[in-house]
C-alpha cells in the first residue's frame, strides 16, 4: 500500500481531518488506498474544508463520507451511526470484494460489518463497550490511539498516520482473509450436514463448523449433539456441541468419572483401548482411531448425568 500525504490540497485526491486519528479515519484512508490508484491524502483542519472538492472526502466535511452532521444516518434498527468507513464500505465494499473473487460476496460483505465496521461505528459515535474484567481490554480503538503522537513527541502526526494505515491494512486483510475462509468451511460442513447419523457429525478435517450446524435448515443439523474431526496432534477429536452458538454450555456431556483422565486409566475406565483423554470440562476428548473417538462420543450420548 502506498498513500502520500500532501500539504498542498490542490493535489490531494483524498481530504480527512489533521490532529489525532481515531479508527475510522485510519481504515478509511486504508480502504480507500485499496480502491483508488495513487492515493495522496490532504490532512484537513476545519477551517482549511473546501465548499467543492472533486475527490473524496471522509471523516469531515459533512459530506457524503461524513457522520457528524444533524443528517447522519444511523443503522437499520440500531442505534449506532455509521462512521465514515461504514458508508465508504456501504458504498464500494461490494466492488472491491468482487475484485478478490469469495466464496461468497454477500455473506462476506456482512461479516465485514459485523466483524470489524460496527465496533468502528460504536466507538467513533461515543458508544463503548461496558466491559465487566478485573483487566483493560486492547480493543481496537486503542490499538490504533497507540500511534498517536506522545504528549512530548514532535507536533507532526502524519508518519505515525501512515504507520497506523499499515496496521489496519494488516487486521483487514487478515479478517477478509479469515472470514471468507470461514465461508468456504460452513459450505463445506452443511455437505457433511447430509452424512449425520446417530446424531454424530464426522469431518474428514477440522474446519469451523458452527456456524453451518447452528445456521442450516436442515432437519438433520438439529440432530447433531457431537462432532467428531482429526486432530492436528494425531488422532480424532471429539467435542459435544454447545446449546448455542454463544454460549459455552455444552448439549451433552461425557461421564463425570471420565473427565479430567487420560491415558491408560482412561482406556481401563472407559473400556476403549485408544481414548487418550477427556477434558476437565468436558468440552475436548480425544482417541487415536475413528472407531473409538466414535465410542468415547457414544459414551456422552448415553450419559444421562
């Protein structure tokens, strides 16, 4: 990515406001950098706006990429406005996505918003997270206030504006990247959706398979109680499905004698010679072959604990 930022406004292409930057005027020029060919960004003050522009201009102005003015629009059934990179992305995310080519343009389009432009809508609009941690929380917001000048840096902000561009040019493209393959995963776990029996789902691999479970309409998706996947360590995992895609409780659980054991007082306890381990939890178990990660699952099925 290559933004020049200018101090002549006649050569500017794009125009933000100077001073402190917050995420959306961050992303935003990030974004535009992406979709517009030589990008050279004026750092407006109030006073410096011109009445008529012919480029871009996000984040002031009150303009079209603005959310400052009485006419700023909020989210449907929501409270929260747009920022100024949510109607930029409103406006040109589908073009640009169509340029990457995804799994699935629409439902990617969503998880942008839904992943990343929101908590940008929020936080720019005076809507923070009330957050109950016994630790402060390294939220977006203050990530990219960490590339701000310090109080006894020198006035100019502009090449730490430039640093703080590369950063969110990093956390998009990996959401992008992330989240389309997280498309392609539920695509492929509804197929698997169709193979479920005895209310076990068995994947080839491990791929994100929530979102298909907890999204499908088919009859056989409310079914699953147990998913069982190869694991990266070898073997077969097997983990109990959760009431909900939020939550953390599990549907089922395996007996509590199992959990918390592993290895050969496992296999004694349990009868299946190749169950390695069960979790504390109960959320994780695991096996060396198919056929006893099968068992071990049927174990939690029949538990009635």
């Amino acid at each position: 990515m290559k933004v020049k930022i200018t101090k002549n406004i006649a050569e500017a292409n794009l125009i933000t406001h100077d001073g402190k930057f917050h995420p959306d005027d961050v992303f935003s020029t990030m974004f535009l950098s992406k979709i517009i060919e030589n990008p050279i960004v004026y750092r407006a003050s109030v006073k410096d706006v011109p009445k008529k522009y012919n480029g871009i201009m996000y984040d002031i102005g009150f303009g079209k990429f603005d959310h400052h003015g009485p006419d700023a629009r909020y989210r449907e059934n929501s409270k929260i406005k747009y920022c100024s990179f949510g109607l930029l992305w409103e406006e040109y995310g589908h073009e640009y996505l169509k340029s990457l080519n995804p799994a699935d343009e629409n439902v990617l389009f969503d998880k942008i918003v839904e992943k990343l432009i929101k908590q940008i809508d929020g936080i720019d609009n005076g809507l923070f997270p009330q957050i109950e941690a016994e630790y402060k929380l390294l939220d977006l917001d203050s990530i990219i206030d960490m590339f701000n000048r310090n109080w006894n840096d020198p006035l100019e902000n502009d090449d730490n504006f430039l640093i703080a561009i590369n950063v969110a040019e990093l956390i998009f493209d990996r959401i992008i990247k992330k989240e389309n393959s997280n498309i392609i995963a539920t695509q492929l776990a509804e197929e698997k959706i169709d193979d479920v029996r005895d209310n076990i789902l068995i994947l080839d691999r491990y791929i994100p398979y929530l979102d298909a479970v907890f999204n499908s309409k088919k009859d056989n998706a409310k079914n699953i109680k147990i998913v069982i996947y190869p694991s990266n360590r070898g073997g077969y995992d097997i983990k109990p499905m959760t009431i909900s895609r939020e939550s953390k409780e599990l549907l089922i659980n395996f007996p509590k004698s199992y959990r918390g054991m592993h290895g050969e007082e496992l296999a004694e306890l349990s009868g299946i010679k190749t169950a390695r381990f069960v979790h504390a939890s109960g959320f994780l178990a695991s096996a060396d072959n198919i056929e006893d990660a099968i068992l071990l699952a049927q174990k939690a099925l029949e538990n009635k604990e």
